[in-house]
C-alpha cells in the first residue's frame, strides 16, 4: 500500500474507480448498523441484572444510619453511598452529593444554579454578568457544548493534546479574561479520543491564575472505572492539588453509574469542597425532598465498595475489549499504512476518535450513511457543531456485536478511503 499522498493523478483515479466499485457492492447489502452513540449493549446491562434481586424488604428498613429508606430524607443520599462515590472519585464523604440517575442532569442543574444564583466565590449571577464564556477543550462532548449553547454561554475551542487540553492556552485565556468563568473537562479516557490528563495538567490545572474570582473546573469524570486493557491509565487526584493550592473551591466532579449498572437507572454524583456544597444544597432543597433512596441502597448492597466496582467493571472489560480491537485493527490494517487519518488507541472508556485528512469527515459520514452504517454526525463533537477543520469523527463500537463491528469498520474504512482520494484529487484540479 502506498500513501496516498505519494500516489499520482493517474493512480489516485485508479483507485478511486477500484474504491467506487466496493462502495457499489456495499450499498447493495442493505447494511443497517449503528456507531453513532455510547450505549452499553445488551449482555452489558445483563451483568447488573443481580441488582434488581439484591434488596429485601428488610434491607430498606435499615440504611446505615437507621433510617427507612423508603421515607423522605438525605437529600445528599444515604452515607453508604456517599462512602462508596468518596472511594470512586478519591474524596471525602462530606464533599460528596448522591444525585438522581443522570450526571448529566447535575452539570445542567449547575450551571443553571450559576447563571441564576452564581457559586459561593461569585460577585453577581452569571445571567448579571455582561457576558459569559466558557473553555472547550475540542474534540469533546457534545451535550457539555449544548448545555453552553442552551444559555447563551460562549464557548472558545482549545485544542486536546495527547497530555491534555493545551495548557498554555487554558492558562492565558483563563488569565486575561474574567468572563471566562469554567471549563468542560473530560480529564479521564476522554469523550471522544480516550485521552487522560497527565499529572503535570493536572498540576497546572491546580495553580493557574483565573482572572474570574469565580472560576470553575467542571470535571466530568465519566470514564473513572472503564478500564479496557492490562495497562489502565492514572488520573491525579485534582482536589488534592488544588488542596495544595488553596484552589479547592474552583473544583466540581462529577460521575455516574450509567455505563457501570443501567444507563438511566444508575446513581449520578458530585464531587466539590463542603464550602460549595453546603451553598448548592441550600438551592437544590427547594428543587427536591431528596432522590431515590432505595435505588441508592441496592447500588451499594449490589458492589459493597471500592473493589466489588472494580470487578465488575473488569466484566464489562471482557465484553468491550474485544469491540475497541476490531475497530483499531481494521484502522491499522486499511489506513495506516495510506497515511490518511490519526487516531489514539485509548486505555479505556467508550470512544475511538478519528482525525481525517482536512475537510474530510462530513463526506465520510455521509458515505457510511448512505450505505447503511450511522456514524455520530461529523461536527458534534465541536461547540455550536462545527469542527473547524472537518475532520473529527467519534467512533462508538460498544453497541453492535463484533461481527456487525467487522463489517461497519469495513464500509467506514472504505468511506475514509474514498474520501481522501476525492479531496486529494480535488486538489490536483
Ligand atoms: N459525561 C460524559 C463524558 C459522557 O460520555 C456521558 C454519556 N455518554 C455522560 C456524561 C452522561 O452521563 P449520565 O448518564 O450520568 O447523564
């Protein structure tokens, strides 16, 4: 195989019509195949299926503290599950909140809070300030960007690295411009390259100067136990460096149980100084009496702690560790050696991302779906939809088994393929 780059005109045609004829073929087999979102498949959520059997009816009697977990109460949730999200996200108990079933939800509800109250550090509610902007380390997630979209808030693109957001970036912007006021991190086998923060981002992270007195690090650590191979990634604990710091209050974590038990009816929960906390709950006890207590109890009667998560996470490795191999295969095999596209072969979480050639990636994703294969859409993982130099691609292989894996990896190659060589001889007209 050649690079395409070194190919000629005549060679790149050649292809091209060696290239349209599989296409042809492809679309003729009537494909229908799903890459386009991070679910869970089906024998995944089999693994939980014990947690629906786990809890008695004597068990919601007795919560750890002698409360009926059938009542109202806790609105931060029952200690045992604070104890166990403490031990996930490397905190203390009194600086955890057990939300509903959606992480999600609770970076919504945050920023909400803010734009209409502001944190516990803030001058005025951001709906006060003139204007509201926010960093968007790009790619990334595309809900974080429509929360941000939703309000009003500004979102400004900072480039991922392979140690992290540009830090010299983050740091300037953060410096010189007092309406940026957060930040949307991924900091663990990120959304969508599988990328985690080094320790010295971290680090950076803890001691950077924000000219916002409010500014906030929003956390996101979805991916914290979603190991995929026998070399697992490390994330710095951040509230412990910006501990060292005196920075503590510019931290909010989040996670939830949604890619650990069922998407939908697992626990979501957050992580922030008691300072913060303690202001939050005084918000949120008007929005709620308190979130589904008995739900919280059979999480923790199902994993016990620390270490039953992790075992069971191990499970969920068996099922998707083979899926992440079928698509790096298939992407070492076809596309490597042309020289066409980069991507990052990631430790862990629910992604591959794929960096076409410029200008690329709409035309690829329009290619799988016209034959059958639906992608996340070209764009989405950019604020506002548009990738700036449209060739970012977010692979999702967790729902189709591997066989359906092979055959979409097949026609998305191809697609790749196909593309290259139209841009790279448009280029030569
Ligand atoms: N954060 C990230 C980075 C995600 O990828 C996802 C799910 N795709 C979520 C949050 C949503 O989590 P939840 O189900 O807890 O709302």
């Amino acid at each position: 195989m050649i690079p395409y780059q070194k190919m000629t005109k005549e060679e790149l045609l050649k292809e091209q019509a060696v290239l349209q004829s599989a296409y042809k073929e492809f679309q003729g087999r009537g494909l229908k195949l799903d890459m386009s979102r991070g679910k869970p498949a089906p024998n995944q959520l089999d693994l939980s299926m014990g947690m629906l059997d786990v809890l008695t009816s004597q068990d919601v009697l007795a919560c750890e503290d002698g409360l009926d977990a059938r009542n109202y109460g806790l609105l931060d949730g029952i200690p045992e599950a604070k104890e166990l999200y403490a031990e996930i996200l490397e905190v203390s108990p009194d600086e955890v909140i057990i939300g509903g079933n959606s992480s999600l939800n609770m970076m919504y509800d945050t920023i909400v809070r803010a734009m209409q109250f502001g944190f516990v550090d803030s001058p005025r509610p951001w709906k006060d300030e003139k204007t509201v902007k926010c960093l968007c380390p790009v790619p990334g997630y595309d809900r974080h960007f429509a929360i941000s979209e939703l309000f009003g808030i500004e979102m400004i693109n900072v480039p991922m690295t392979p140690a992290g957001p540009d830090m010299d970036l983050v740091e300037k912007l953060a410096a010189e411009d007092e309406s940026i006021k957060f930040i949307w991190c991924v900091p663990m086998y990120s959304n969508p390259q599988g990328i985690t923060y080094s320790d010295e981002t971290v680090a950076r992270f803890a001691s950077m100067k924000t000219a916002a007195p409010d500014f906030k690090i929003i956390w996101d650590n979805a991916y914290c136990v979603h190991h995929l191979t026998d070399t697992p990634d490390r994330l710095m604990n951040l509230m412990d460096a910006c501990k060292k710091q005196g920075t503590e209050d510019r931290v909010f974590i989040f996670a939830s149980m949604s890619k650990i038990s069922f998407p939908g009816a697992g626990i979501a929960a957050m992580a922030a100084t008691k300072h913060n906390l303690d202001f939050v709950k005084q918000q949120m006890s008007i929005q709620t009496i308190g979130f589904d207590k008995i739900k919280q109890l059979r999480h923790v009667k199902y994993f016990k702690n620390i270490d039953g998560v992790k075992a069971h996470m191990q499970k969920h490795r068996e099922i998707l560790e083979p899926k992440f191999n079928a698509v790096l295969k298939k992407l070492d095999e076809e596309i490597k050696p042309l020289e066409i596209a980069e991507w990052h072969a990631p430790n862990g979480g629910y992604f591959i991302s794929l960096d076409t050639m410029d200008g690329c990636a709409k035309r690829v994703v329009g290619l799988c779906k016209e034959a059958g294969a639906v992608m996340t859409g070209a764009g989405a993982t950019y604020p506002y939809g548009k990738d700036p130099q449209d060739r970012n691609i977010r692979i999702a292989p967790t729902y189709p088994s591997v066989s359906e894996l092979d055959q979409a990896m097949e026609l998305f190659c191809l697609c790749v393929r196909l593309a290259s060589v139209e841009k790279l001889l448009s280029e030569m007209n």
